[in-house]
C-alpha cells in the first residue's frame, strides 16, 4: 500500500508542479489503458506531473482521481479545476525530495 501524503508533503509537491504543463489529457473515451500507461510513463521519467481532464471527458477530474490512483500507483498532491497533480516516487534514482511528516506530540 501506498503511504498518504501529509498536508506538508501536498503543499510542497503542489509548490514543485506550479510552472508544469500538462503532459497527458484524459479525453472524450475517459480513462483508457492507453491513457493509464501514459501516466505511469510520464511518471517514472518525472514523479510529478500535470494531467488535464478535457471538458469532453465522462470523468469529472474528481471522478477520474480513484482510477488514476490505482491503476498507477500514485497519489493525487492536487485537483485544480480540470487539472491533476499527480506524484509518485520513482524506484530508481528519485529526484524529488518530499519534507517529512513532523513529528506528533
């Protein structure tokens, strides 16, 4: 099972993802295998990236949120109007550092 991400680790990768373009768009066929293996791509060349939900698409980017989380074994750091922000660390040679949970006391 995938750890959550904390609100500080949300806002740091929300931070990181602010100038990003996105690199995939969920379109009018909605969440596609071809879709789903173009995230996962996109994601173990970048750990974060933007993922735009066209106004054509059956998905709502809330909708579209749980099927891209689970066939990809990321995490959704952010949905803003039509976009997602999407993080997973890479297994090999991670570039993206995220803050540690703090400590409770």
């Amino acid at each position: 099972m995938i750890p959550t991400l904390s609100g500080k680790q949300r806002s740091f990768l929300r931070a990181l993802a602010h100038d990003l373009r996105p690199v995939v768009q969920i379109g009018v066929a909605g969440v596609t295998p071809g879709v789903l293996a173009e995230i996962a791509r996109a994601l173990e060349t970048h750990e974060l990236i933007k993922v735009r939900v066209s106004k054509e698409s059956p998905l709502s980017p809330d909708e579209a949120r749980a099927p891209v989380e689970s066939e990809t074994s990321s995490q959704v750091a952010q949905v803003i109007g039509r976009m997602l922000v999407i993080y997973r660390r890479r297994k090999k040679d991670p570039k993206i550092v995220r803050p540690k949970e703090s400590a409770k006391k």
